[in-house]
C-alpha cells in the first residue's frame, strides 16, 4: 500500500518513502498551508490479483481518529496546530458540544426540509400533469371545432406549412455544415500548451446547494461543461480552495492513479501532453468517464437520475393501485346494463351483475327466497336483486330472438302490381281438378288414387291477355279440412266449384264458411253443366240459404257456368277472375327480403326435404337462407310447377325449394334471414317450444294421480296405437286428425308419431315397443325395414285413399271393445210345497207356470213381487232324476245355492246372461 506523497510546513514537495518521485500524486481537499500531523485520512491504492490472471488497482482511504503526534516531529508538526497541543477545558468543550448538537439540529431540519420539497415538487408535477392533460383536451376539442368551422383553409395552412416545412429544413441543413466546419477547424487548431500542460491545476466550481431527489428525478438539469481556466492564472488568486489535479493520459492503471506533484524547476520542464479527447459514445462529454469525482462523491450528485419513463411508469403503477384501492373500498359504485331473461340461475346473475354469490344470496334471503348458486329464479325476482344492487335493468324474452324478422312495411312508392292467388274449393268429386287441368292443359285428376285429390297444389298460368293468375287446388275430403282452411288463408279470391247436378253439400258449405273467414270475395263456378239433369238454377236456389246471392239473382257474387270436361266457359272464368283482381288492386314489392307461407312439404327420397312454398312478398332466390317454422337451410334448387329449375321467384310465384334441414310444417310462414346464426338460434327457439307443448300434452293425456289411481283400479285402459307415415305433411296431418276422432269410451286411439317419408328400422322398433300398427300412406318401407318386421311380428298396412284407413282404424277399434252382457228372461215357477231333506235341506216344489228352467240358470225368488234374493239355481230335479231343463206345465224340484227361506207361493223367475259383440 503507498502513502503518496506528503507536505511539509513550507508547502514543498518531498518525496516519501526514500525519495520515489514517480508515483502518483493524490487527491487532496486539505489546503496547501495546513500542517500534516493531525492528518484523519491516509489515502492510497492496492492491486488485487485473482486466480485467473487478472489484476485491478483499488482506491483505499483510511480515516483515522484525530490525535496530538508524539515523537520527534511532534514538535515541528504542532508550530501550524493548536498552541502548546494542551487538552481543552470545561467551556471548550461545552462549546463544542453546542455546535455539535446545532449541526445535528442542522442537519435534520435541513432533511425534513428537503422530504417536504420533494412532496411538493412531486405534488407539483401531479397538478401540472393534470392541468396539461385538461389543457391537452380543451385544445383538442377547440381544433376539432376550429377544423369543422374552417376546412376551407386547411389547404392554404398546409401549403403554408410545407414552406415553412422546406425553409427550416434549409436552414437547419445550413446550421449543421456550419457547425460541421466549426468543429474541423476547432480540431485542426494547435492546443493551447498553458492550458494542457501535464500537472496544472483547475480550480473546482462553488460548492453548490445539494437538489432534492425528487426534483432531480422530474427535471434532471443539463450538465454544462464549464470552462477550464489557465492554471497559471488562478492558482495564486484562489489559495483557500480546493484544488484538483488532473492526470496526465489516460489509460491502463496510471488513469486510476494520481499523479505525482512535481515542484521547483522541474515542474516547468516537465514535458506537455495532449489530454486524450473525449469519447462521443453514448451522449458526448456531458457523461461520466466511469469514475467519480471527488466533488460529485461530497455533494452526492453523481448524475445517476431517473429517466422520465420510470416516472411515467410509477406514476402509472401508484394511479391504478390507487384506483384498485378506491373500488375494493367500496367508494366508487360502478353501475351496469344487467341483462336478465324469463328465468336465470344465481350463479349467472351474479355474474352478469360482478358481484360475489354470497351476497346476492343473502339478498334473496332477505326476500324470502331460498336458493342455491344453481338454482333458477324468475324474472321478476332477479328484477328485485338487480334494483337492490343499484344497476340497470334491462328485460329480454326467449321470443325476442324473432323480433325483426318480418322486416318493415312497404311504402306505396315501392309496390308493383302482383298475379292474383286463387284457391279452388268445393265438395269431393265436383271437377276442382279437372277444371285445373283444362285450364293448365294438363292430367292430374289421372294420377290421383281413388279419383279424388288428396294433396294440395299449387299452379300458376297465363291467360290469354299475357297477365298471370296463380290457382291453389286444395282436396274436397272431409279429412282434409285443414288444407281447405290453409288454402282460404293465403288466398286473395275464392272459386267455388260446385257441381250443375249435385248441388251443394257439406264440403262446400265448410269451404264457404273457410272462405268467409278469410274475407275473401267468392266466384261461383257451377261445373258439369254438359251432363244430363245438371240443374244451374237449384245450385242458385240452394246458395241462398248459405248467404250467397249471385249476380243473376241481384247479388254481388259473380257465378259462371263452366264444364271441365267440354272445356266451355273457361274464358269467362278467367275474365272474372281478372275483373275480380283489378278491383282488388293487388300490389307487392319485389325489391326486398322474400316472405312466404309453406303450402306443403314432402320428403324427397332422393332431394331430401322439399317444400311448396307460395311467395307473398319480396323476391326468393337461390341461395338464400330461409326460416321455415322450425327448419331452416341455403336454398340449393327452386323448382316451378312444372319441374323446371328457375333462379329467383317474385310475389304471388309457387315453387319448390330444396336444402332445408328437415320437413317444415305445412301452413307454417317462411322468411329469409341475413345469415345462417340468425337462422339457427330460431330454429332452435321454435324447436324447443314445439318440444315443450308435446311434452305439456303428454302430460295433460296422463291425467292427474287420482284419475291414474281410477284408470289402475280399473284395469288397464285398452287403446289402438298408431305410427303414421305419410307421403306429404297435409296427408299425415288429415290422418291423424281423421283417426283420432274414432276413438271410444272405452278404447283410445294414439297416434306415436305422425311424419313424411318411407318407413326406417326406427319406426319398426318403435311401433314394436309400443305395440302399434304403422299406417303407411302412399309410401313404402326400406328393405332392411321390412325385413325386420317380419322378425319381429309388427304389422304394417298400405293404404292410398283416405277413407279406407277410417274403416280400418274403426275395425280395430271395435275389435277392443269389451262385448256386451245381457239378460235373458227363461220362465216362471210357482212353490206350491218345500220339502226338508236332511243332506240337501229345504228343496221347493214347483210348478212351472211360463217358459222353462234351466239348470244353473240364475233365479230371483220373488215374495208379494219384490225380490227377495237372487243368486243361482243349484239342483233342478224331476221325480228323484236331475234333468238339464223343465218345460212349462211340468212340477219339478229346485234347490238353491246357500238359501233356505223358501215359503209356499213364493215365485221363482229364471234367466240367463247371453253375450252380444260390440
């Protein structure tokens, strides 16, 4: 460890340690006249080695204690000190003891001083913070009204900018090469040598007032390099500061070493060096080299500051704690939109609401209501737990998911006039069909089973005037009443068909009544006008009676005289038609989303689902996604009447659709949706509600315990189970309703199942896990199908005209009634004497007075002609003989089972029970 150089009471330098003038001299703080003895600090550096290899020089100071030297240069070192060394008295030292304790006191005001400026100045920089950021949004707000009120002049400010713009960039490019040139020359300038000289020294600069943390950490201030004086010319004018030495070059240990102090002549000849430039590297000459100073080290400043992103970034951390603080303190309520459905479980409402389980528990406590975090409560009552929780409330319905559907109302400026939908209607066998055909020139009325219609359809044709009329056909069966009053509700004008020599009957009495419902004007068609005795005034006559008066009668109603068959009066059938229209003025707008109802559907074996759809409003095109009731799908195929594929289908137009999900219900509405999320969430809605109502009406079937205890007690109630299969929804539909209203007191009939398509392996397992008979109408069942019916004995009947499957279905009925007992009156017999036998006991003898007596019939012993016990005869004896009967006129012995009190005169009526089938 070296001790450096020290001085000596002269203010010379001499060498220590045996003269070694070559060492660095050290920095000191003590001035140059002040004596050496009572020296507290004794400075110097130690090379450390480590095992690796390398070595590092280390900067030690050693304080010591302050003390009187002893020894032979006490005396010399004591002439700049204190006179005489002496030890201090009582005063001194309770002087010195005051102004130490008011250094303390100094000292910790001074600290308290300093905590309270950097509160203030933080405080400070807050409120500046905030009035920036108010003062940053009403100027934004005011360029925002500036920029509204005055777009005109943007252009010219932005011109005015970008010369702006260009004129700084020129000047800026001419102050950089300016500078540029200033530092060349600056480099290419000789150094001065007075002020670079190797040894000088430089005065340091005032001590100045230590700056608080905080305001060092918010406005660190920007070092500035001061000027280095001449040492030569402030040395002798600055004797009572502190002086630095400054080292030679730098690099290797001799930087972190100080140099040696040279006096006398030597100090002058010593040979000028050149101080190494300073390195420009990360910010210029305004950072540290990477050591401190001495001056930095007293004062503390070591130009270690916080940057102004650690700031933000704790300002930021401490405003959101404070934030977290203020909500878990429940200081700041934040109030939300609390959706809640028809019903809601606890748990989700204390979700949606961000409140703890616990507490919205506990609320309904209060109301009365217990209930678990997985219970459901009601609307009304999660209204009440919503109100109490201070939010907002906001009511939804599962059926809110069809609000909007429909789309808005046309305006009359959109409208365009539209083909008239007519439905034909009348009674069964009465040319509806047959009139379609000779006015579409086609044959259905030939491929009808029976010869009568049993699915609705739907055609449309052009007149001879180029306008369209649309004809819906609907069936004339009494089944079918529901097609007839689906047709009567899409419909805009009523063609009822009656027959010249038929005349009016219940079917065309129901269409009248389905055509009156609907407010739609009716056109008598009186057909069959060509056969013999067709009588066109006696269907006039009978229309009366049914609130019809036609026109030839002073009526309103238009009838026309028509025959299918010969094809005659078929224009004026349609002029009609068109007058009818005209008046009616049909209009619809085309350009919008297509609306509808299902006439009728099918499943397609190899198309799938199909619906018949009749178009009302807007216009269906191919790939469009539409809702029908509870089935949905992307239209992949529109078919016309004829089969023929078109690309877009306008108001009043029949077609068939392919692509839905499943077979919709008939007489359901279609619309079409933006996309297939809509399409699905009501699908699903209706599905689950049509799921509910078959649910609730099994349940309703089942009856209430009492009525299930009855139906137990007695015996099980018998019933005809069925499993309808159907070629079209209409069908199963008419079926169904046909069936159902055969069913007797004592046997019910059920229908399992009632859809479209040929008969699956499902269906068989179901019918045989009931016991039920599948109906199969127009359709055929599946190979593997047929085949396992046979195995398991289900009983599967064809039938393609509706009536013949009532009759049927009316046979099995009567087939599970129980068969009737009735009683059968035999004769009389007259006690003329009882006789007492000791085994048998008392046996009458009797006459037979009127038809006979059987053996084991049942009697009724009558006395002055009341009834006095019935049971049954158990011995019928002639002489000592048994005999089977007894004819009138004969006497014979009859004894009955466990009755004795027979008297003489008693009379004894015979009968016997005889079964008679339902």
């Amino acid at each position: 460890m070296s001790d450096g150089n020290e001085r000596n009471q002269d203010g010379n330098n001499t060498p220590s340690q045996g003269g070694e003038q070559t060492r660095s001299s050290r920095l000191s703080l003590r001035p140059a006249g002040r004596q050496e003895v009572g020296r507290t600090v004794d400075a110097g550096s130690v090379r450390q080695s480590f095992s690796h290899g390398r070595s590092k020089v280390v900067q030690v100071e050693v304080r010591k204690p302050k003390r009187n030297a002893s020894g032979p240069g006490a005396g010399a070192a004591a002439r700049g000190g204190r006179a005489g060394g002496r030890a201090l008295t009582a005063a001194e030292l309770a002087a010195r003891q005051r102004a130490l304790e008011g250094q303390r006191k100094a000292a910790a005001e001074e600290a308290a001083r300093r905590e309270e400026e950097k509160i203030q100045i933080m405080s400070a920089a807050e409120a500046a913070r905030r009035a920036a950021e108010e003062e940053r949004l009403i100027s934004e707000q005011k360029a925002a009204e500036i920029a509204v009120l005055k777009e005109s002049e943007q252009q010219a400010a932005r011109e005015q900018a970008a010369a702006e713009a260009a004129a700084r960039a020129a000047e800026q490019a001419a102050a950089e090469a300016a500078a540029r040139e200033a530092e060349e020359a600056a480099r290419a300038a000789p150094l001065d040598p007075r002020s670079h000289s190797t040894g000088g020294v430089q005065l340091a600069a005032p001590v100045q007032r230590l700056r608080p943390l905080a305001e060092r950490a918010i406005m660190p201030p920007r070092p500035v390099q001061p000027s280095r004086p001449a040492a030569s010319a402030s040395a002798p004018a600055r004797n009572n500061e502190t002086l630095h030495l400054r080292s030679g070059a730098a690099g290797g240990d001799d930087e972190r070493r100080p140099a040696p102090r040279r006096s006398g002549p030597g100090a002058a000849a010593a040979p000028q060096r050149r101080p190494s430039a300073p390195s420009r590297k990360g910010g210029g000459s305004d950072r540290r080299a990477g050591r401190i100073d001495v001056r930095a080290a007293i004062e503390g400043d070591d130009d270690k500051t916080r940057s102004l992103a650690s700031v933000r970034r704790q300002r930021d951390r401490e405003r959101r704690q404070a934030e977290l603080e203020r909500l878990r303190s429940d200081q700041v309520r934040v109030v939300r939109d609390v959706i809640v459905p028809e019903t809601i479980t606890v748990a989700e409402l204390a979700n949606r609401m961000a409140a703890r389980q616990g507490e919205v528990i506990k609320a309904l406590m209060k109301m009365g209501v217990m209930a678990t975090a997985a219970q459901s409560i009601d609307g009304d009552t999660a209204e009440l737990v919503v109100e109490e929780f201070g939010h907002r409330i906001k009511r939804v319905s599962e059926s809110d998911v069809e609000i909007g559907i429909e789309g808005v109302e046309d305006s009359e400026t959109d409208l365009k006039p539209r083909a008239p939908v007519v439905t034909v209607m009348g009674h069964v066998d009465h040319g509806k069909t047959s009139l379609l055909d000779a006015l579409r020139t086609t044959d259905v009325a030939a491929s009808e089973a029976g010869g009568i219609t049993q699915h609705i359809g739907a055609y449309q044709i052009t007149a001879p005037s180029g306008k369209k009329i649309t004809f819906i056909d609907t069936p004339g069966h009494e089944a079918f009443t529901s097609m007839r009053a689906r047709g009567a509700s899409v419909t805009d004008i009523v063609v009822l068909v009656v027959a010249a020599d038929d005349g009016v009957m219940p079917q065309t009495i129901e269409a009248i009544k389905h055509a009156k419902a609907a407010n739609a004007p009716i056109i008598v068609a009186i057909n069959k006008i060509d056969k013999p005795g067709a009588n066109p005034n006696r269907v006039r006559q009978e229309l009366l009676s049914h609130e019809i008066v036609v026109e030839e009668m002073g009526g309103d109603t238009q009838d026309v005289e028509v025959s299918a068959l010969k094809r005659t009066g078929l224009d004026k059938l349609e002029e009609c038609i068109l007058l009818q229209a005209e008046l009616l003025d049909l209009k619809a707008n085309p350009d919008r989303v297509a609306e509808g109802v299902v006439i009728e559907s099918r499943l397609d074996r190899g198309r799938g689902p199909v619906a018949a759809v009749l178009v009302q409003k807007g216009t269906l095109r191919r790939g469009d996604i539409v809702v029908a009731g509870a089935e949905w799908g992307r239209i992949r195929a529109l078919l016309d009447d004829r089969g023929r594929q078109v690309k877009e289908a306008g108001p009043s137009l029949p077609v068939e659709i392919l692509g839905l999900t499943g077979v919709p219900g008939a007489g359901e509405p279609f619309v079409v949706v933006e996309n297939d999320a809509r399409a699905r969430e009501i699908s699903e809605f209706r599905q689950r509600k049509i799921k509910e109502k078959e649910a609730a009406s099994q349940v309703a079937a089942r009856g209430t315990l009492d009525q299930m205890l009855a139906r137990i007690q007695a015996g099980v109630q018998k019933e005809v189970a069925l499993l309808i299969k159907a070629d079209v929804q209409g069908s199963a539909e008419a079926i169904s309703t046909t069936v159902q209203k055969l069913a007797h007191e004592e046997v019910a009939v059920r229908v399992l199942n009632a859809s479209v398509g040929q008969i699956t392996e499902s269906d068989i397992q179901l019918a045989k896990a009931s016991d039920a008979i599948i109906v199969a109408f127009n359709v055929r069942a599946t190979t593997q199908a047929r085949e396992l019916a046979q195995r398991e004995g289900v009983d599967i009947r064809y039938y393609s005209i509706i009536y013949q499957v009532a009759d049927d279905v009316e046979q099995l009925v009567k087939g599970k009634v129980a068969p009737k007992h009735r009683e059968k009156f035999l004769g009389y017999a007259e006690v003329r004497q009882v006789f007492n036998i000791t085994k048998t006991g008392k046996v009458a003898g009797c006459y037979v007075t009127e038809g006979l007596v059987k053996r084991g019939c049942g009697v009724r012993l009558l006395r002055d002609n009341v009834v006095i016990h019935e049971g049954e005869l158990s011995q019928l004896k002639r002489f000592k003989d048994d005999v089977k009967e007894v004819a009138r006129g004969y006497e014979c012995g009859l004894s009955f089972a466990g009755y004795n009190d027979l008297r003489e005169g008693d009379m004894v009526e015979c009968y016997e029970m005889e079964v008679i089938p339902a």
